[in-house]
C-alpha cells in the first residue's frame, strides 16, 4: 500500500515536472499582458483589464434548420435556448466615450443557456482580423504601445513591431464606430470545428450580422457624440422592439489557414446561417450582473471545438487572470 501510495506519488510529481515550465510560461505570458494592459489603461478596481466599459442584456438564439445538418451540437437541434449578451467598448478604460476611436472594436460575448443546464461562450468583436496571430505577440504589441509615448525616438518600438508584423498596422483600421450596438458586424476572428453526426469537421469562423444591416458613423461625427451614445442606446431600442442578428458560419476551403487569426478568408467562402439571435431586454443592474459574468472562448459544447489556433489558448489563460483580478 504504501509502496503504490510513494509510486503514485513519484508519478505525480515527475508528470507535474514535466508539465510545469509550460504552465509557468503560458501563466506567465497572460500576467504580463494583463499588466501591459493595466499600465496602458491605468488599474480600476472590480473592472475587465479589456473591454470594461459594457452593457448586459438577455435574449434568445433560435436555430436554424441548416444548422443542424452541420453540426450534432444540441444548440442547433431547437428550440430556442435563452442567451445572456454583453456588448462593450475596447480598452480597460470604464469610463472611455463611446464614440472614441479607441473604443473599437466593440465586443459582443454570448453565453447560450444549453437544455441540458450546461452554457457555452461565444465572445466576438468587431474587427475583421487581428492585428497578431499569438499571445506573445499581442503581449509584445501592448508592449510596444506602452513604449511608444509622444516623446519616443524614431522609429518607435510600434513602427518597429508593426514593420515586422504587417497585419498590427492594418487591423484596427477595420473596426469602426457604428450608429447604434444593434448596427454592427461582428467577427469570432479564431477559426473553431463543427463536428456533424457522422463525425464530419468542418473549420469555420462565426459572423454576427445586424438584420437591419450595419451602420458606421463618419469618425468626426462619432467623436462628437455623447460619451454613452451605445451603451446608452440599446436598452431603450430593444425595450421598443428586439434587435436581431444573423448568426453566421464562414466555412474554410481545404488550405485556408485556421491557426493564424491575422489572416481572414477569402469573401467568396461559403457562409451558413446558424440561427437569429433575438436580444430583447437589458438587465435590471447590469453593472451588478457584468461583475458575475465570464465568457470564455473555449467554453463550447459537443459538436463545436476548438482549432489549432493558438490565440484562443492565449485568451483563456488572460480571461482567467482579468477575472481572478477583478473579482478580488
Ligand atoms: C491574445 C489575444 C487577446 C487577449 C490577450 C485578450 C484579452 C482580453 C481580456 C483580458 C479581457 C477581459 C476578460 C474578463 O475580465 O472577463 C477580454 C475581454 C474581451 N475580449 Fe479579448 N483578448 C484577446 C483577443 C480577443 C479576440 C480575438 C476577440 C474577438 C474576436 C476578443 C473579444 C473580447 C470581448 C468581446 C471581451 C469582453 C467579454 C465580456 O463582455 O465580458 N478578444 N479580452
């Protein structure tokens, strides 16, 4: 007995052996980016270290009939499941306008209340592509932001990052202000796997699409709006009539990349509607409801998967650190 007890335990201690430099560094990457954040966005007690300033609202998704032939899971066999939505601004900043230019991407995160008591995360924004394909870049791009200030010598430790990694210098460019929350198209950006009956995979990329089609404001315009234009907005507007979306499959073709997040598939690629999202009233105290909420990427459920993109690794390990931070 103890002889098994001192084996298991040198088993034990030789797989965590193993296993611990890589713990070490994954954990260590998402701290030090939850910090660059921190430095960027100054530290605000209780808040997201990215897209703080938010508003809760509930809804529902209603699949649709095609959904179902391409993947088994139980989201897409009906009926419509209830869904938590938190649209939000960019930065860990709480108090950012609306309408400033850093406030894009807004974020749309999901959390669909499964039949069977179980939940799963979708969390989507509004830029086309992002600007770095791995955690140590996107760590490294904040980095590089920190260090640039207006007094910096050129070539800036950003022109330098951005001269080595092309998409940093385009992407934000696709991420614009819309008119209202309701009004805009947002992207998964990290390629998942739908998985049909007959074990089928299927590479994918979500898109959220407003039924009433998106709507940018001219960036002067939407700099001089009040600072609460958005968030401000969608609770009356959904209290007047619901805001639907179109929830959208971009599938991959053999050969389109599904680990590099800075490179989006040709439009031409077939896209599939998986089902409306209805989002039909804000939350009583959505300052209150946001505190408890954590949308993780890879919270999904049988019959959608992860890919090999190694961002969205990167963002669980970051989500767990904001969340740990901010609850204390
Ligand atoms: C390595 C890349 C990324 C890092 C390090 C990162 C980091 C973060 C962090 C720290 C938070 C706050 C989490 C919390 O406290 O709950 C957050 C929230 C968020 N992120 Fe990311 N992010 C990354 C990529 C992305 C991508 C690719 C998207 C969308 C396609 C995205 C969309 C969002 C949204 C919508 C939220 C707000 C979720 C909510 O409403 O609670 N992020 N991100």
């Amino acid at each position: 007995m103890l002889r098994s007890r001192s084996g298991f335990a040198l088993l034990l201690s030789t797989a965590l052996a193993a296993t611990a430099p890589a713990l070490a560094q994954d954990t260590s990457t998402a701290e030090q980016t939850i910090d660059v954040m921190n430095t960027l966005f100054g530290k605000h007690p209780g808040a997201r270290a990215n897209h703080a300033k938010g508003v809760v609202a509930e809804g529902t998704f209603t699949p649709s009939a095609e959904a179902a032939t391409i993947s088994k899971a139980s989201l897409f066999q009906g009926p419509a499941v209830p869904v938590t939505i938190r649209f939000s601004d960019a930065t860990g900043v709480p108090t950012i306008p609306d309408g400033a230019a850093n406030a894009n991407p807004h974020g749309l995160a999901l959390k669909f209340k499964l039949q069977d008591g179980s939940e799963m995360d979708v969390v989507t924004n509004s830029l086309k592509y992002f600007p770095v394909a791995t955690g140590e870049e996107f760590r490294d791009l904040l980095k590089a932001v920190a260090d640039s200030g207006p007094n910096a010598a050129h070539p800036t430790a950003l022109e330098r990052f951005t001269a080595a990694h092309p998409a940093a210098a385009t992407a934000g460019g696709t991420a614009k202000t819309p008119s209202s929350l309701a009004r805009q198209t947002y992207n998964g950006v990290n390629a998942f796997i739908l998985v049909d009956k007959d074990g089928k995979r299927q590479p994918f990329r979500f898109r959220i699409e407003p039924v009433q089609g998106e709507e940018i404001l001219p960036p002067e315009e939407a700099a001089k709006r009040d600072p609460n234009f958005l968030m401000g907005e969608i609770g009356p507007r959904i209290a007047k009539e619901p805001a639907k979306f179109r929830v959208l499959a971009q599938l991959a073709q053999a050969g389109d990349p599904t680990n590099d997040a800075t490179k989006p598939w040709p439009d031409d690629r077939k896209t599939v509607d998986l089902g409306t999202l209805t989002v039909a009233k804000a939350v009583p105290d959505s300052a209150e409801a946001e505190k408890a909420l954590l949308f993780m990427p890879n919270n999904l459920t049988d019959g959608i998967e992860v890919s090999d993109d190694p961002l969205i690794d990167a963002r669980v390990q970051a989500y767990a650190v904001s969340f740990s931070r901010r609850s204390q």
